[in-house]
C-alpha cells in the first residue's frame, strides 16, 4: 500500500521559506504515468493545489504562486519536496503531498505550517 | 483557471435520505475517449481528502456504492442515495483536465 508523510518546519518566520518533504513508501516515486503534487489548504477553508513533478524531474506551478515555489524530486531517497520562498501570513496552512493520476488517490496525513514571527 | 462551483454551501439531510451535491465548471471537462476529468472528495475533521469517484462516475475501489457521480461535460452531480451518519462530512469536486487544477469550495454535510 502506497503511503505518504510529510515533514519539516511547523513555524516559519515571515519572509523566510518554508521547507517540506513527502516520503514515499510501498511503492516507486519513479512509476511512470504519475505526478507527484503538493496541495494546501488554511485552516476552515479550501483546498489550493501548489503543484506537482514528475519522476523524470519535469514540473508545473500554480501561476498564483509560481514565483516563490520550488518543487524537487530525490528519486534515491524516493522522497520529494517543497520550498515556498517569502511566506507571509497567508502561507499558513495544511500542506498535503499527493500522488496524481485521474485525481488523487494517495495523500500524506498533511503538516501544519505557520508563519509567524 | 478553471473555475469549480459547488451547490449548496451547505446540506442538512435525514438519515436514510439521498444527499445531493452539485457542481460546475467553467469549461468542459471531457478529455477524449477517457471521459470527464471530474474527481470527488470526502473530508472529515482532521483528516486528509478521501478520495470517491474518479472520471466523474467511477467509484473508486472500497467506496460504498450508495455514493455515485453523474454528468458531463460542464454539470456534475454526487449522490449518496442513503445518507448514513459516518457521511458528514466536506464534499469537494476537483478537476484534472488541466492546470492548475483546482476545487471546488466544498460542501459542508451534516444530518438532519
């Protein structure tokens, strides 16, 4: 069975970046056809897909946060991860990963980032 | 963006009861042969989204099947055809036909 974790900072300073990585286990990070993804979501409200990469390296941002947002991939440790550079406030949230094909069906348990000075 | 608006915000429903939610999209949804590129969650309180139903009406494997999803190109429907306490929960629609994916605003459902 595939599982997800996250990891990383739970406070972050304004204008810093925040940092999370998602494990993989019980299956490749570097299967074919699937896209590997970060979605957050602020307490009491919705979701807002970050974006995502593929095992050959290859990603999309959202274009709402496109300047700030790095996503990588660490095929060897099966493992990849999120920089969000310049948080404010507004970057406080749930952060989930995900695996993409036809929606997602495999999510991380997510990590609560604040930021906060 | 593609823009996903759910109806209604909220949902009382009676146990036993069919719950319907709604949801459209800004643009068409069908990709092709594969179908509509229409997925729907269930959320409960700290816990990451479920996923229902794939393709807009293929029930992901271990879903109960009083939950079903309907529709096509811009109009999608989630039914639970016999509401039973453990579905309270914040419904989202999501569509993959493009990037940035994006969801719809969720719908919050609780018993009557």
């Amino acid at each position: 069975q595939l599982q997800l974790q996250e990891s990383g900072s739970g406070l972050v300073k304004p204008s810093q970046t925040l940092s999370l990585t998602c494990a993989v286990s019980g299956g490749s990070i570097s299967s074919g056809g699937y896209s590997w993804s970060w979605i957050r979501q602020p307490p009491g409200k919705g979701l807002e897909w970050i974006g995502h990469i593929y095992h050959s390296g290859s990603t999309y941002y959202n274009p709402s946060l496109k300047s700030r947002v790095t996503i990588s991939v660490d095929r060897s440790k099966s493992q990849f991860s999120l920089n969000l550079s310049s948080v404010t406030a507004a970057d406080t949230a749930v952060y989930y990963c995900a695996r993409g094909h036809s929606g997602f069906a495999y999510w991380g348990q997510g990590a609560l980032v604040t930021v906060s000075s | 963006d593609i823009v996903m608006t759910q109806s209604p915000d909220s949902l009382a429903v009676s146990l036993g009861e069919r719950a319907t939610i709604n949801c459209k999209s800004s643009q068409d949804l069908l990709y092709s042969s594969d179908g509509n590129s229409l997925a729907w969650y269930q959320q409960k309180p700290g816990q990451p989204p479920k996923l229902l139903i794939y393709w807009a009406s293929t029930r992901e494997p271990g879903v109960p099947d009083r939950f079903s999803g309907s529709g096509s190109g811009t109009d999608f429907t989630l039914t639970i055809s016999s509401l039973q306490a453990e579905d309270v929960a914040v419904y989202y629609c999501h569509q993959y036909y493009s990037t940035p994916y994006t969801f719809g605003q969720g719908t919050h459902l609780e018993i009557k």
